[in-house]
C-alpha cells in the first residue's frame, strides 16, 4: 500500500524562483495546465544552476538530461498568479543529481504542487554520462535537503 503525498511546506526549500502565471497557461477548467508544471521545474532549476554559474547553457562541454520526472498536485494554480518555485537537492550521486521542487501560490506557505526530476550529467559531445563536476557539486550541496 502507497502512502499519500503530503504538502511541503515552504521552509523546505532553501532557494526559490519566482515565475507570472501567463494567460496561456490556463486550460479549459481554469487552471494551470499540468504540462506547465513541468516547465516551471526546469526553468527553477536551470536558472539556479546558471545563476551560481555551474552550468554553462548551452555552450558547456557538460548538460543534464532529465531522465525521470514526476509530480503531485494539492490546489490549484490560476493565472494572473505569481508562483515562487522552491528547489532544493535530494541526492547527488556519481553522475545524476535528483531535484525536489515544490510550487507555491504567492503568499502560500504550503505547496499547491511538488515533485522531483533527476538530471544525469552527460558530455554534450557524446552524450554519455559523466562525473558531476566538482565545482556543481559544490555548489548543489549549498541546497541539498538535511
């Protein structure tokens, strides 16, 4: 038997990045559209990762391919909404990193949604898995979950 997700609550995260809703993102029952979900993850952690400057994209000699996603919805998210979209690291392995992030309506204390994705950190050339480099390393430990 599963256990059923909980919230998080935003203290969880120790780095977030604010996002505006956009009227496109709304579907037909008059909220954020799952897909956009997803999107929100990797721009939150894309943008972390290059505002600490430990990716270069998409120039760098290393990328992240996201290998496994997934999320769970709480409440609903509605343009003109601001969402503050928490990251924070589960675990950094040898060449994979597993992201958690929650998404959370402006003023919310407890995430409307959450999941995770994980990244294995591939040469861009060949496309095969390498050694998460040291300096990321280093500066993912800055959010790794306690």
């Amino acid at each position: 038997m599963t256990t059923k997700p909980t919230a998080s609550n935003r203290a969880d995260y120790p780095h977030f990045h604010v996002l505006q809703t956009r009227w496109m993102d709304n579907d037909v029952y008059g909220h954020v559209n799952n897909v956009v979900y997803y999107s929100w993850f990797d721009t939150a952690v894309n943008h972390f990762l290059m505002e600490k400057q430990a990716l270069t994209i998409p120039n760098g000699d290393v990328i992240g391919l996201v290998i496994e996603t997934h999320c769970n919805y709480f409440a609903p998210v509605s343009f003109p909404d601001m969402v503050h979209v928490g990251v924070r690291v589960a675990n950094i392995g040898n060449s994979s990193v597993r992201y958690e992030v929650g998404i959370f309506r402006e003023n919310d204390v407890t995430a409307a949604a959450q999941g995770h994705f994980i990244h294995v950190y591939v040469d861009a050339a060949t496309r095969r898995p390498v050694k998460v480099p040291d300096h990321m390393r280093t500066v993912l430990q800055t959010i790794l979950r306690a």
